[in-house]
C-alpha cells in the first residue's frame, strides 16, 4: 500500500514542482479555484458549513479551533468520522493502521485543546507530494540506497511518524529514532548508521550537535533539516558548527502537512 502511495504522490510531486515557475497570476486563479471547488464540496456534505451558508451565501466557510473542536461531527464530510470514534482509534493505533480507509493523526495540544485530523488516500498523496516536492526545492537528490536519519517520533500518532513510515518504501536507508530516547542510545544508533541526511526536532539535533562538538558522536551528514518547533539562533549556530553545514527548516502542520521550507 505504501509503496502506491509513494508512486501516485511522486508524479503529483513533478506536477507540483512545475508550479514554480507560474506567474503570481497563475498562482492566484489556481488557489481561487481550488478554494471555490473547496468551498461547493464542504457546502454540499458538512451540515456546519451548509447551516452556514444558509445563512450568508457570499461567506466563505473560515472556522478556527474551537469552531472545530466543539462542533467536529457536524463539520466533518463523511459521517463516521465522529471525534470520539477517532479519538478511541487513536488510543490503540499500531503502525500505519487506517480507519475505513483514513490515516489519522494527532495534534500536540500545545494550544491547551488536542485536534485530530484524518486523511482519505487522495489527500494523504497530497501530503506525500507536498513532502517529495521539498526535495528539489532544496536542491537536494533523494537517491537509492541514501542513508537518512530521523529524530522525531516513532509515535504512529503524530505526522512527522507517519510520513516517515510511508516514505520508507526499502528504496533508502531510513532509520527512525524518538528524540526521548536517552542520549547514549540516540549516539550509538547514530553512529551504526552513519547517515547523510539527517533530519529532526531542532532541540533534539542541538543537543547531538554538543555530542558531536564533545567528541561522544563522529557522524558527516551532508544535509540536516529541522522541523516541529522554532529553531533558536543557538540551535543553529550549534548545528552550524558540529557538521559544517547551515540547516534548513520546514513548517508543517497536522491538518495541511508541509506548508513552508527554507531553500537555497
């Protein structure tokens, strides 16, 4: 199953890179169009949004959080994806398990109210792409046999694991670790593998770049990215200076996946 989800979402990805060269003319009618197609869909199966455009016709369904949380079975397009069943899915989730179909995810909660977000096998293509299209964006090649590190989560909850576990299609050498596990752990696995690229929560890589500077960690990644949390000028000097190379940040979130990246 992954591995179609890798090969759809990689012809989506070229699909997507070829927008980079649109005018901001072009740019803008896809975004109104795509918006419109958006906003008919949500009209026509969300009984939130079609009580609301009862009552104003020319609004545009825009909603935050809350709106969200306190009415999420109402907002929802397909019925059985209650927040409670959802919820209960969450708690016993093993691996890339789905739910009639959709890959659920969690929200950290740091905003004090826990969100859940599912995506249909279309959408999660969409993500993958929107992950796979990085790539060019930062020059980089994703090739064969490339030995990439991951410090993050190996939580099945939370998307920077999911992404990972779909990627991870046997044409790499990915090795995941959760950035709790204790330093010495994280620096032997480090050291077996060897990465080239290597990618994490910036507080995580920051306390490796201190193995690394200390003598405790002897890795050369070519390419180190941050994701997750805000990334402070001393995490990146310290990564600066541990593997001689600047990183590159990205932002994502758990109901869009990647929205913004650093490029050269």
């Amino acid at each position: 199953r992954r591995l179609f989800d890798v090969a759809a979402a990689t012809r989506r990805s070229r699909r997507l890179v070829a927008h980079d060269a649109w005018t901001r003319r072009q740019l803008v009618d896809h975004r109104d169009a795509r918006l419109r197609e958006l906003t008919a869909h949500a009209r026509g199966h969300s009984a939130f949004h079609r009580e609301r455009a009862a009552a104003d016709h020319a609004a545009t369904p825009v909603m935050d959080k809350a709106h969200l949380l306190d009415r999420f079975d109402e907002i929802v397009t397909d019925p059985r994806l209650t927040f409670d069943r959802l919820e209960e899915h969450l708690q016993g989730l093993d691996g890339d398990d789905l739910l009639d179909g959709y890959r659920v995810m969690g929200t950290g909660g740091t905003s004090g109210r826990r969100a859940v977000f599912p995506y249909d096998t279309s959408e999660w293509r969409d993500v993958i792409a929107g992950f796979l299209r990085w790539g060019p964006l930062s020059g980089r090649r994703l090739k064969p046999g490339l030995r990439i590190a991951v410090v993050t989560t190996k939580s099945s909850r939370h998307m920077t694991s999911r992404i990972a576990q779909t990627i991870d299609v046997g044409l790499m050498r990915v090795l995941r670790l959760d950035a709790a596990t204790p330093q010495p752990q994280l620096v032997e696995a480090l050291e077996r593998h060897q990465p080239k690229e290597l990618h994490g929560y910036p507080s995580a890589l920051a306390l490796l770049a201190v193995e690394q500077l200390e003598g405790r960690l002897h890795i050369a990644p070519a390419f180190v990215s941050t994701s997750s949390e805000v990334r402070t000028p001393e995490m990146t000097e310290l990564i600066e200076e541990a593997w001689g190379t600047t990183p590159f940040d990205v932002l994502g979130v758990t109901e869009a996946g990647i929205m913004a990246a650093d490029c050269p």
